[in-house]
C-alpha cells in the first residue's frame, strides 16, 4: 500500500514536473533590450546572405514573458533558422532559456524559454512571397543539443509558406526536449490549413510566435489488483447476471405459445358456436367468426 | 399443431447453434497445415538395420529431420532456435543422431526411432574455432563409444552412452586454427591438422583414450593457403597456395612433413580463372572447380597428382561412401538443359561407372546444389545407390532407379513475403448437368448431415459425414467464389521462388524460379525482398491477369542495385523483370492505376532519388497531377534519425530520365543517441478499411478516432538496453513511445515507460497502437494500446448542427493544421512472450477486431480487440456495460479456445499476414514460419451467413412440411365448414 501511494506520488511529482512547457502571450513590443539578443551566437553562413546584415539591428517583435531572474548565470540561447524552399539556412531568431539542474540525477531540463524573432528583411519578404506564389515549403531548424550546438544534426521542420499568413504571419513552435537535447521541433500555424490552400498575403509582415516545450509523458502504471480485489471483483461479476425482463428473455417461446393459444381459443369458440348456431341462427355467429362468409349470407 | 410447434422449435434449434470456437469436428474443414524442414544443409542416412529406412538430415532452418526414405514424409523434428545453427550431424552406436550445434558448443544427442533428447553437453572453450564432428567406429574407451568434438577452440571427447566430456584439450593458446581432425581407421590416434595464421602448418598426434598429446609437429608453408584444405587420404591434404595458382599437397606421416608444390599450369594446359577446391571428401582425390568446369585429380601414393578427367556441367559432388570391402564411391551430378546426369563412380577406378541415370526435372527447380548417396542391395544382389540432391529452389528429391522416388518442396520454409491474388471468375454454363447427376448423392449427403445435428447418426456415419466435408471439392476450385474465400497466395521465399498456393488446401498450384533472383555474374548474391500487388484489375481492365511485381536486391547491402520481377499470377510466367541501375532501399505505393490497373509505385534508392514505375509516359502524367501532394519518410534506425521528405524535380546526372526525381528532406527528428536507440518502427497498413470515424461512448457521447494513413508509430529504447532482457537494471531500461505524423513530422503523442525493455512487437491499426514489451520492474511482459481521438471533431455532436449542415465532417483534413488530438492509453500484463503481432482485417472494417499474438509456443492467439481498450475501468458504469467493455483486470486472458492454431503448431514462426475475404465477417489469416498455416476467422462469428455445415435439406424439408401442413388444415377446414353449412 505504501509502495504504492509512494509510486503514485512520484508519477504526480514527474508528471507535473514535465509540464513545465508554456504558452507564451505574445507581447507586441518593440524591445530594445533584447533586439541585441536576436543577434545569433553562430558566425556560419552569415557571409553567405547578404540579407543578414539588416536583420539583426532591426528591431524585432519579441514575444517574451518578463521574468524576475532572466540574468541568471545558467542562461542559454540557441539560434532558430529559416530557410526559403531550397535556399541555405539563415537565422531567423534566438531562443532563450534558462537551464535547471536537478538537485537528483543531475538531469538537466530547460525551463522559461522565450523566444525573439527578427522581423523579415525586404529579400526575405519577396522570398516569402515566391513561397506563396509557388506553395512552397518554409523550413526552419533548430540544434538537436542546446549546448553544444548543433549537436549531432539539425532538427528540421517545415510547413506550407501558404499555412502561415493570416493578419500577421502567425506560428507556432512545439519543441519537443530530452533533457538538453532537443528531438523534434514541430512549426506550423496555430489554426487550421485545409486543402487547398488559398494563397494569401499578409497584412502586416510581423510574427505572432506560440512557442511550446514539451517533455515526455510517463506512461499510466499497469493495474496492480490486490489478490482479494479481484476475487471479489470475479465473484461480483458471476453473482448479478445481467438483469432483462421476463419477455426479453422468453419472447421467442411466448410468441409461438401465444399464437398457439390464440388458435385454440378460436377453436375453442368456434365450438359453442357450432352449437349455438344450431339453435338461434347464423348471423350472430358469423359476425363473431373470423369475418363474414359470403356463403353464409347466400344460405 | 403438434407438428408444427416441433418444426418451428427445430427450426429456431437449427438456427442457434453459432460456433463460438471451433469445433474438433470442424479441424481441417478451413485451415490446413503444412509442414516442412527447410534447405537441406547436411544428410545422414540410416539404412542398414531392418525396420524403417529413414534419412536425418540438419537444415538452414536449424531443423534437425528424420525423414521417411520411402514416402518423405517427417517421422520426427525439432526446430532449434534461431540462434542455435546446426553444424554437423552423424549417427553413433547405430541408434542415437548426434547434433553439434552453436558453432560447436552445444552437442545432443536424439533418440533415432522417435527424435526424444538422450543427452546434451555444454562444450566451453575460450574462443571461436571450426567446429568439427567425429563419429569413429571402432574407437572405445572404457566399452563406451567415443564422439570426438573439435568445438570453441579445442578437442573434446564426448561419451556417446551419456553425453558426458571424457576429456578436453585446449587448442586456444597458439591461434591454432583447427583444419581436419584425423582418424585412421582402427588405430587409437588421433591427427588433429590446421594451420597457425596462414602459413604455419601444424599436425597434432593425440592419444584418443585419454587426450595425451603424443607429438607435436610444425613446418612452416611458403606462400600461405587459401580456401578449403580437403583431405585426400588420411595422411594427405591437399591445398591451393594463396595467389590460387599452386597447388600444395601435404603429407605427413610419422613425424615427418612434406610439401610438395604444383602450379595447376603444369597440370592443364589451359587457363583456369579462380578456381576452388571442393569441400567433398573423395578417396584418393579432390576436385578443382572453375566457373566452367571442374576437373578430378589424383594424388598418388608418391604424392603426384595427375588429372583424371574434366567435366564441364558438373554442379554437385558428393562425398564418398564406403560399401562393401573397402570400395568407395561417390556420386557426381551433371546438368544437360532439362535433364540431369547422375553418375556413381568407383573410387579407384575411374572409368567404371556404377550408376548412370538421366532424370528428368521439371525445369523450376535450378541447378543441383547438393547431392547426398547412399548403397542398398539390389534384388539381384548388387548394388544399387539412391541419391537425395538439394535443387536451387531448396527443394529435396529422392532418386532411386532413374526416377523422383518423392520431392519436398522445402523452399516454402523460408518465406520471406506473402500477398494475395483473385482467382478468376467462374465461365458460364458450366456445372447445371453435374449437379443434376449428383442430386441424389447430394440430397442423400444432406440427410446424413440433419442425422448429425439431431444427434442420430451412428458412428460409421459419422465418419462419413467428416470424410465428405473434408473433400467437399467446393473449397479447392480454380475459380472466384461469391464470399472470397478462395484465393491464391503469392509466396516469395528465400530460394527466389515465387509460389502460388490455393487458399481451400494449400496445394501449390504454380511456381516459378524467378531467372533475375538467380547467381548470375552481374548479381551475385541476389536475395528477394518483398511483394507488391503490381495489378489488381477491377475496372477497365476486367481481361488482363492479375500480375505481383517482386522486388530484389543483387547483394545483402542496401546500396546494391536492385532487381525487379512481374509475374502473372493465373499463368504463374515472369512478365518480365529488368535489372536495376539503382538501388532499392525503399517501395511506396502509391494510391493511383494507370490505365492497364497498373499500380504505380516510387522506388527510392541508396541516394534518396526517386524512381517512378511502370515506366510509362502515362503513369508520369498522374504521377505529376499529384507530385507536390507526395510525402514520404525514411528511418536511421543506426543514427537515430527520422526523415520527411518530398519530390523536388527531375534528376540530373548519369541516371536522368523522365522516370527519376530529386527529392528534397523537410523535416527531422534526431534522437538523443545516448539515451535513445530505435527499435521498432509500425505504420497501418495501407489497404486497410474503416468503417466508421465516429465511435459512440457509454454515455451517448461521441468520439472521432484520428484515422491518418500517414501516421508512425516508433518505439525507442535506452541503449543499454538493447540488448537481451537483464542486460540492464530497471532504472537505466526505458522505452519511448512515439506517434509521429509522417507528413510534418509532427510528434503526436510520446510516452516513457520507465523500467521496460524491448523487443518490442507492435501493430497499428485505425486509430489505435497496440505494442508489446518486458517490464521489467514487474517481471512481467506486458501489452500497452493507444487510442488516438481528434478533438477538432468533438464539437460535431449537436443534431441539429448536421441537419442545418454546420459541421465540419466533410472537410478535407489537411496535416498542416494544428493538431487537437488526445489519446488515451493503458496497459496490461500479457503471459507470454511474443514473435509476431497481426490484427484482422475485414472488407468493410464493420466487424470487431482481434489480434493475432504468435506466441513463443508457435502458435497464434486471438484476442478480442476489447481486451485492450484504454477506456476499462474496474467498476464500469451500467451504460458501459451495455456498450460491452469488460471490466478492468490487470492482466489480459489467455482462454484456450482461442487460439487460431488450435493444437497445431507452426514451428519458427516469423509473420502472420491477415485478408479480408469478400464477406464481411470473415478475414483469412496466413501464418508462416517453418511451418505453413491457413485458416479462416470470423472474430464476430458468422453473422451475415450460414455456417458450411447449415442443413439446407431441413430447412427445405420444414418449408414443404409446412406448406402440406397449411394445405391439409385448409383443405380439413374447408371440408368442416362445408359440414357444418349443411348441418
């Protein structure tokens, strides 16, 4: 019993420790103070798009919580980036977290994690909307390892350039985590895409980011059952059978058994009848008969 | 009145007997069973005694065999595991077979007559070697028969009485690598030969009564060796040198060494190319192979070698065996296009044949890779040899003067794919005159059936009755049936051979030897892969034959080009086959027909480029209405990666044509590598029919179950615990669950079980997972099911919404849309251990479902989908009780009646493939391993038909009963109203 109230509490402790993924209200502000942090921390690839070099002092709508202890010393980042159909990837924006230790096992889980976007530069704007013309794909990835980026490999996703544009451009990231490794990144738009996609331009060309980190599930515990419970639970079961009413158990032995005394009873009438036609004529008793018989009349 | 209310009982009596399970009567009515050992690796005959004459024989399957001589047919067998190989096998004291198996560290030794385990020893060693088996005759120590092993790095002798280790000697300490061990006849030395690296040649002289090592030589050999060592004479071997051009005879004899060295130049005049030396153990001789011919050479005494003869079709050579006096023999097998040559010559003397007969084979069955011999005495007191050959197809044949004594087609032990074919539709205007001519037998069969179910018959017709519905010849026709119980079962197995079976008996009703999964110069080791149902016709193209497209690979690795096969599955021809440049290492079908019904499929190569068939401008044409709408994903399971990708455009480079496209990656998922390794992988299957999206809850609620064809079930272990189960403690085991979206690579759901270990087997089916693994922190195996429901549907409940049209059930679903899906899981302990996992499939999907377990007794469980439903509680409501879950139990129920195999077994069971047969109710179910199955399901009974054995007879019997009582009665009434009208 106690093993098991134990059990239970640890799976309460993991399940809720698990969750300590977020949905971040956007914050349409322009914040200065973190447009420096877009910059991203990889110098690679930078040479390869000229694009870059306005991207990163514009400043950039930045959708992020305010949090008391941001600066504190165990603080990560690791660089989102975009690419254009097939065009190389450049980055698009930081990610920002806070990395906790686990006081037991020394495992290690990212918590508070905000993210800012850099808003698109003319190029990347018309190359978006070659996106749109062609239906194109807008490919983003992540580090697979967030502190020694990039890890083994980069976790890639995509999604139809036509899914993103509403009033704004609106997205949505579902990072799925394994400690400090990063598994899967899912982007998409966070409403419906139905096929076929209607192409649409956006209004304003600024990002509405949702952000969300996910942990695994601990799967439910296999029932256990006490060696009493279930016998009491068989006994149970076998005790109360299933409760039907008399003519739902029997209604196809009555029915035969009705018609039966149905015809008998019309026998049996017929038989008085007999007699009494013998004496006060024909016609009350064909009336009762089974219907009236022409040739009775014609008698 | 009487009358009827007993025709009426009766009739309602007829009507209620549903079978729940099968009846024993019922065995072999719809399933049959076949049996089989698998390719023939090594054969020992036992012959001499009176009494049965019969062969044992070790198989690639690791089947150990007894076999019937006269008839083929199994006297007994045991499937060893997977991992537990046989390497040899022999016969001692005349009455035990003794096994050396898991290179040469397990020997047992099986009761002849009836295949019962005498013994079994462990031999340890420290390190791999050769393993050898040695069954002198004469040897004895203590009266008791001595097996000596040469096994795991050293000598052991075994007594063959009681298995127990006389004594051992360890060779492990000099790298010995161990060629032959030697035993001339009668004395009591042993030779033990082999080499130390490649050119140190060393003999060993042992004592065989007590394992002392009398002496010891060594010489070192210039030039190495390479290849087989054969033993030529009990102090000879023969050996080529390293470069394949010299060969070296070595003789030792008393201590002495010598090598003595010719270039095969000197011998033939012509040039030879590779050439090897035969494993066969022939006296006084060996045989040279070359791709072309093979060419017999003798040692002589002075150690010469000279040729005796060069034969050129030769394929198979036997060993030699010693018949009476001293004089051996052996059999050569040549081949002359349909017909093959088997000659038995004397050992000595060349020229004389002893036996030469042609036999004519039908041409299916490819080259002889095996022949075995053994000696009988004639009636006219010579002798007479028979031979047991092994053919390109696996198959085993017995020849006996001249002719096929019996044929076991064993290559259908080595299934690798199976699917299903339609038989063709029935002509018109065939069967009316037989059945008038059997009306009698007919309805005379009917009367014997109602004397069966009213409990009448006596014994003799009891036996009857079983005896016409096993041979009712319905079952086994050539043609469509109304309900698609008949079918052919396209089998593709290890050999390369492509089998047609019947569905109604299991008779093979065609094969062929695929020509492009043969050795071949360009493809030398070609294996097959897998089976596609290349054209189903239905619509337009009702008069062409069905065809499977078979798809190979020239060699075991996944870059190498691949081979494509169609064969036609009414004629059983190849269609044709091509030869790939490209390599296979993916076949997604696609969902479109050309005109011809001809399924088009995209191979994907080692280069992730994609090849479109059937090469055809047409099928480019629908192949482009849909490019940008094709999403596939490939899995790394070494690296841990999971890929998405799509088409890009056409290729360019050395292979470009209309037919190829670039493909593009657009997702990813990287496992941890550390913490994650991937073992399983499970998608639904494609041709998988759901019936209805919706599914109604106890509280007339409803859920939408999430049914996409594109998602992925991948189940990820800790890597420590790959290995096998208590390799890793519970805390460092985990096993992740994943549900990834293989068009976005979105993770649906992902769920760890802590403490839980693989193998994992798993099936996917509509919208649910069933997976099974080991719990470790439970000791107990255990089931998990995920139930996958879309919320973004869940508002669709008000009635009026769908009267006015307001729901969104007819929207198009689109993957890029943001998932609301929730799942619902649970798991539950499951008592065995599993090999396969299948779930039945029916033609409309109405019918409930049931799992297939193939459990580790070979056999296939059936369990009720409900079983594994996450929603079981331990008290459930009265309205769920109405909607039938079962109550919650901890466990899942194992009740013997529902095993699908009943008390057969399907020994090494690897796959079970389940079809729907055209009535609603019923899914056949094909079991395959060693071992073939078959048999019909109805996981919810029959409901939409009478069972087989329905009396029709007494239906019409109570029909026209009933219609002479209503006439009579009607004609009494009548003839008493009159009465009464006069009275």
């Amino acid at each position: 019993m106690k093993t098991r109230f134990l059990s239970f509490m640890f799976s309460v402790f993991l399940l809720t420790s698990s969750f300590h993924a977020f949905q971040s209200d956007e914050l349409l502000v322009d914040d200065g103070e973190f447009g420096l942090e877009g910059a991203p921390p990889q110098p690679h690839q930078r040479s390869s798009d000229p694009a870059y070099i306005r991207s990163s002092p514009t400043p950039t709508t930045t959708t992020r919580r305010k949090f008391s202890d941001s600066d504190s010393d165990s603080k990560i980042q690791f660089s989102l980036e975009h690419a254009f159909g097939d065009s190389d990837f450049v980055p698009a924006g930081t990610f920002s977290a806070r990395l906790k230790t686990w006081s037991h096992g020394g495992q290690q889980t990212l918590t508070k994690l905000r993210f800012s976007r850099n808003a698109f530069t003319q190029a990347e704007k018309e190359n978006f909307e070659k996106l749109l013309i062609g239906d194109e794909f807008y490919r983003i990835r992540l580090p697979s390892n967030v502190l020694s980026p990039p890890g083994r490999d980069y976790v890639v996703s995509s999604v139809k350039a036509r899914c993103l544009p509403r009033e704004g451009l609106d997205e949505h990231f579902v990072i799925h985590m394994e400690g400090v490794n990063i598994l899967a990144v899912n982007y998409g738009a966070p409403g419906a895409c139905p096929y076929p996609r209607q192409m649409k331009l956006p209004a304003k060309w600024s990002f509405n980011s949702h952000t969300v980190l996910k942990n695994s599930e601990q799967a439910p515990r296999t029932p256990v059952f006490a060696e009493e419970q279930l016998g009491e639970n068989g006994e149970g079961e076998a005790v109360k059978p299933p409760e039907r009413s008399f003519w739902a158990k029997y209604w196809m032995y009555l029915i035969p058994l009705g018609l039966i005394v149905m015809n008998a009873i019309t026998q049996a009438m017929n038989m008085p009848e007999e007699q009494a036609t013998g004496q006060a004529g024909a016609q009350q008793g064909a009336a009762v008969q089974r219907g009236p018989s022409p040739a009775v009349r014609r008698r | 009145m009487a009358i009827r209310v007993f025709l009426i009982s009766l009739l309602f009596l007829s009507t209620t007997i549903t079978t729940f399970s099968l009846y024993e009567d019922q065995v072999g009515l719809m399933d049959w069973h076949q049996q089989y050992i698998g390719k023939v690796k090594d054969a020992v005959f036992h012959t001499q005694k009176t009494g049965r004459k019969r062969v044992v024989v070790s198989t690639e399957e690791n089947v150990i065999a007894s076999l019937d001589l006269r008839h083929g047919e199994i006297f007994w067998r045991h499937v060893l595991g997977s991992n537990d190989a046989i390497d040899r096998i022999d016969i001692a004291l005349g009455k035990y077979v003794i096994t050396l198996s898991s290179e040469g560290s397990i020997l047992r030794a099986w009761n002849l007559p009836d295949g019962q385990m005498v013994w079994e020893s462990f031999l340890k060693g420290p390190n791999h070697s050769k393993s050898l088996l040695l069954v002198p005759t004469s040897l004895k120590v203590d009266k008791d028969n001595v097996i000596i092993v040469f096994g795991k790095g050293g000598l052991h002798a075994v007594s063959s009485i009681h298995g127990e280790i006389l004594w051992q000697k360890d060779f492990a300490a000099e790298s010995f690598e161990v060629q032959h061990v030697i035993q001339p006849l009668g004395s009591d030395i042993i030779y033990v030969v082999g080499f130390v690296g490649s050119s140190q040649f060393n003999v060993y002289q042992m004592n065989a009564k007590n394992g002392e090592l009398l002496k010891h030589e060594s010489a070192a050999l210039s030039g190495g060796f390479s290849g087989e060592v054969s033993l030529v004479s009990s102090n000879t071997l023969v050996m080529l040198d390293s470069t394949g051009s010299t060969l070296i005879t070595v003789n030792f004899h008393n201590g002495e060494i010598n090598f003595q060295k010719t270039d095969i130049s000197d011998l033939i005049k012509e040039s030879l190319g590779m050439a090897t030396i035969l494993p066969s153990k022939l006296a006084g001789m060996f045989a040279l192979k070359t791709t072309t011919f093979m060419i017999f050479i003798r040692v002589t005494d002075e150690g010469k070698l000279e040729v005796v003869d060069k034969i050129n079709h030769v394929t198979a050579v036997s060993d030699a065996l010693s018949f009476s006096e001293g004089q051996q023999a052996f059999a050569l097998v040549e081949h002359y296009n349909n017909d093959i040559y088997l000659t038995v010559k004397l050992g000595q003397e060349w020229n004389s044949d002893l036996l030469k007969e042609s036999i004519k084979l039908d041409d299916q069955r490819g080259l002889v890779h095996k022949v075995f011999i053994n000696n009988y005495i004639r009636t006219d007191r010579s002798h007479g040899f028979r031979a047991l050959i092994v053919m390109e197809d696996h198959s085993l044949l017995l020849l006996q003067q001249g002719e096929i004594v019996w044929c076991r087609e064993d290559g259908l032990a080595s299934v690798i794919d199976a699917t299903t074919s339609e038989l063709p539709v029935e002509k018109e205007g065939v069967s009316v005159a037989k059945v008038e001519e059997n009306l009698f037998e007919w309805l005379k069969g009917h009367i014997l059936k109602i004397k069966g179910t009213l409990m009448l018959a006596s014994p003799e017709e009891v036996v009857n009755i079983q005896a016409m519905r096993l041979k009712s010849s319905e079952k086994s026709k050539m043609t469509r049936d109304h309900n698609g119980f008949r079918k052919l079962l396209i089998v593709l197995t290890k050999s390369g051979k492509v089998f047609a079976l019947h569905t109604g008996d299991g008779r093979i009703v065609w094969s062929l030897l695929l020509n492009s999964l043969r050795k071949s110069e360009t493809c030398e080791n070609p294996t097959g892969l897998n089976l596609y149902q290349w054209r189903v016709p239905h619509h337009h193209a009702m008069d062409e034959n069905p065809s499977v497209l078979v798809v190979g690979r020239c060699r075991s690795n996944s870059d190498a080009p691949g081979v494509l096969s169609f064969v036609d599955t009414y004629t059983g021809k190849e269609l044709g086959s091509s030869s790939l440049v490209h390599s296979v290492v993916q076949v997604i079908l696609l969902p479109f027909t050309d005109s011809n019904e001809q399924r088009l499929h995209l191979l994907i190569d080692a280069k992730q480029r994609a090849h479109l068939y059937p090469k055809n401008p047409e099928a480019v044409g629908i192949f482009q209405r849909e490019f940008s709408n094709i999403y596939w994903y490939s899995v790394e399971a070494d690296d841990g990666i999971i890929k998405g990708h799509v088409l890009k455009d056409n290729c360019i480079g050395e292979v470009s044509d209309e037919y190829c496209f670039e493909t593009k990656e657009i997702w990813s998922i990287v496992f941890p590598l550390e913490s994650e390794k991937i073992i399983t992988t499970v998608t639904r299957k494609l041709n998988e029919v759901v019936h209805t999206q919706a599914k109604v809850i106890a509280d007339q609620d409803v859920m939408y179950k999430y049914i996409s064809k594109n998602l992925l079930f991948v189940v990820t272990v800790a890597p420590k615990a790959t290995g096998g189960i208590g390799s890793a403690t519970p805390e460092e085991s985990w096993l992740v669950a994943y549900l990834i979206d293989s068009v976005t690579g979105r993770i649906l759901h992902r769920m760890t079980h802590h403490g839980s270990h693989g193998p994992v087997h798993a099936v996917f089916s509509e919208n649910w997972v069933v997976y099974h693994y080991f719990n470790l922190r439970a000791h107990r195996y255990e089931m998990s099911v995920i139930e996958i429901f879309d919320q973004s549907r869940a508002d669709n409940k008000d009635v009026w919404k769908l009267v006015l049209g307001k729901h969104n059930l007819t929207s198009p679903i689109s993957s890029y849309s943001r998932l609301e899906v929730i799942t619902k899981s649970q798991s539950y302990f499951f008592t065995h251990s599993v090999k396969a996992i299948a779930v039945t499939s029916t033609a409309k999907g109405i019918t409930s479902k049931q799992l297939l377990i193939g459990t580790v007794g070979d056999q296939v469980l059936a369990l009720d989908k409900r079983f594994l439903d996450p929603r079981r509680s331990i008290n459930p409501t009265q309205a769920e009780k109405e909607e039938g879950m079962i109550p919650l139990t901890d466990s899942l129920p194992i009740i013997p009646q529902s095993y699908v195999t009943h008390s057969l077994k399907v020994e090494g069971l690897r796959g079970i493939v389940t079809v729907p047969a055209k009535l609603e109710s019923t899914a056949l179910v094909f079991v395959y391993g060693v071992d073939l199955f078959f048999t019909r399901l109805a996981p919810s009974r029959t409901y939409d038909s009478l069972t087989e054995d329905f009396s029709y007879a007494l239906l019409l019997m109570t029909i026209v009963a009933l219609v002479v009582a209503i006439f009579v009665t009607w004609i009494l009434s009548e003839k008493k109203e009159l009465r009464d009208k006069w009275r």
